[in-house]
C-alpha cells in the first residue's frame, strides 16, 4: 500500500549479490525513489568521488539526498517541539538573560557543526548563530555575549560552579571536531538536571571519512562520551532508526519496496534499508570493503554490492550495447 512501510522476507534480508547489467537494470526499473548516505558514497572528506557527478545528473528525476542531521531536526518537528523557540548552537550560546528577555523559554543545546544548524533551520527552527553573525561586530560585543564554547574552558576551581541554561530542552550530539570538555559538560548538566530535556544523536557511526585517505572518528565517539557522562542512552534519529523513514513516507507516498537505500555501512545505511523495507544497495566506496561484507561473523547482507555508485550507469550502459 502506498505510503507503509514494507516488510522484507527472510530470503530478501540474507540475499545479496554484485550488480551485473542485468541486476542493475531490474532494479532500475523496480525503484522509484534512491536515498543515499553521503560520506564514503557521494564523497570522502571534500572530494568527490569518481564518477558520482555524472551519475547523479543521471537520477536526478529520482533521488533525493539526506542526512543524519537532518533526522534530528525532523525528530523535533515530529513531536511538536516549539518552532517559536529558537535554537542556539554551542559554538554561539548565549546566557540566559538573552532568552529571557527575547520571551522564550525552551532551546537546543547543539555539539556539532554548521550541518546542523542548516538542517534545523530546514526544519522550521531559528538559529541564533546565523543571525547574531550578521550583526557588527560592534554590535555584537556590545550586546551579545557571544563566545564559541569550542574555544571556551572549563576551569576546574574549588567552590566554583559550571553554569549552564536551565531553559534548555533538548541535548542534540553530532559530530564535532570541536568538541571539548567544556561543551560536554554542558551537554551533561542540561541532559542531566534540566527536567525532560531530550538527549538526541544524529547517528552513532564510529568513524567517517573526513578526508579521503583515512578514517577519523565519527559521530558514535561524541554520543558515547555524553552516555558515559549522563548514563542515558540516546534517541537516536539517524540510521539505521525508522524515523527518518516516516518523514520520506509523507514526501513520496510510495511503498519503501519501491525505495533503495544505497549506503556505504552495514550496520547503519544497509540495516536502515532493511528495517523500512527498502531494497539495498551496498558501496564499497567507502567503510565497508568485501572481507567485511564476506565475513562469516557478519549478518547484515545487503540485497546488492557494488565497487562505487557510478557502477549503476556504467553497467546499465553495458546492458545497453549489448544489444
């Protein structure tokens, strides 16, 4: 039925097989939406990978690209959290007083980068970063107490007090190079004392490829270390959760049986796939490489592999001069 979430057999989960012209081409035509991961499919830290322009040039009429940041920003606007409010990052929070007087009560407390802040304010949420940023920095010096916590520090004195905003109501952990004991601790007493304030993470992927010759560590290393702080777990809103799915449902009104989930990591855009419904296709672009995908230890099989996502034009154009 359109609009559902579909249910995927046992036979679907554990089949899995490289893309041939042939395969290609059926699954060109059993899908009508692809939903891609970026980092290792699209790109490895700031370049792109081969062949990934003119690829998606070719399915433009059907893709569409999300991101883990973006499922957090979707979460909040789900369940109804205020738009009114405004949301402040961790790199430009500012004291309480400001919120006061601007005559709200409840925002977002950020540990990630820009993404984030783009895709809230996607989502219907203002952010104060952007435009106290558009101030003068008169102006800002003079009125705005603005200050990046990454570069801030946490001054461990005796008989002193860490203060943070009793307003804020949510806790929202992505990636950030510029995480630091200062922003973890606020992260922590927010989660911890402010009542019902949500801890939410954008995905709790281990490593990513922020530049394209190795690994760094990902997101899941900053939503551990509030997890070990806070001895709570997250609401996690990226893959491989559904939510995201709810959101895609509305947009398309299509079956997921009728979306591919293409992905670089077994246990987060493949699992994703699977848990939807979705057909899957695995690149090995980026994390997982085929001992992985091999391994007798590994249970997540991808209904496809493939070397990289220029594989679908190329093979479909061999399925072509075939004839």
């Amino acid at each position: 039925m359109d609009g559902e979430i579909s249910k995927l057999t046992i036979e679907e989960k554990l089949s899995c097989q490289s893309l041939t012209p042939l395969t290609t081409l059926n699954l060109l035509d059993s899908v009508d939406v692809f939903l891609f991961d970026c980092d290792g499919v699209i790109w490895k830290g700031d370049a792109l990978i081969d062949g990934v322009s003119d690829t998606l040039d070719t399915l433009r009429a059907m893709d569409e690209i999300f991101s883990s940041s973006f499922a957090a920003a979707m979460y909040l606007k789900a369940n109804d959290f205020p738009k009114e409010k405004k949301v402040c990052l961790s790199v430009t929070f500012f004291s309480f007083s400001f919120f006061s007087s601007a005559g709200f009560l409840v925002c977002v407390y950020v540990i990630g980068e820009e993404g984030i802040l783009e895709e809230l304010e996607l989502a219907g949420f203002t952010g104060l970063g952007v435009l106290i940023l558009k101030l003068s920095p008169m102006l800002i010096n003079e009125h705005f107490p603005l200050q990046e916590d990454g570069k801030k520090t946490a001054h461990l004195k005796p008989n002193s007090l860490f203060e943070h905003d009793k307003s804020v109501g949510a806790v929202v952990v992505g990636l950030d190079q510029y995480i630091n004991f200062y922003k973890l601790q606020y992260g922590t007493l927010c989660i911890r004392e402010n009542p019902g304030c949500l801890f939410i993470a954008t995905n709790r992927d281990a490593v990513g490829h922020l530049t394209d010759l190795q690994e760094w560590p990902g997101a899941g290393c900053m939503v551990a270390a509030i997890c070990g702080s806070t001895q709570k777990e997250p609401i996690v809103v990226g893959k491989p959760s559904t939510f995201l799915m709810e959101f895609l449902l509305q947009k398309f009104n299509i079956p997921t049986s009728r979306m591919c989930m293409v992905g670089d990591r077994l246990d987060t855009d493949i699992l994703f796939g699977q848990n939807a419904g979705c057909r899957t296709l695995l690149v090995l672009s980026g994390v997982t490489n085929l001992s992985d995908l091999q391994d007798s230890s590994n249970h997540i099989r991808p209904e496809y592999y493939t070397s990289t996502l220029s594989d679908i034009i190329s093979l479909f154009n061999n399925y072509q001069s075939s004839f």
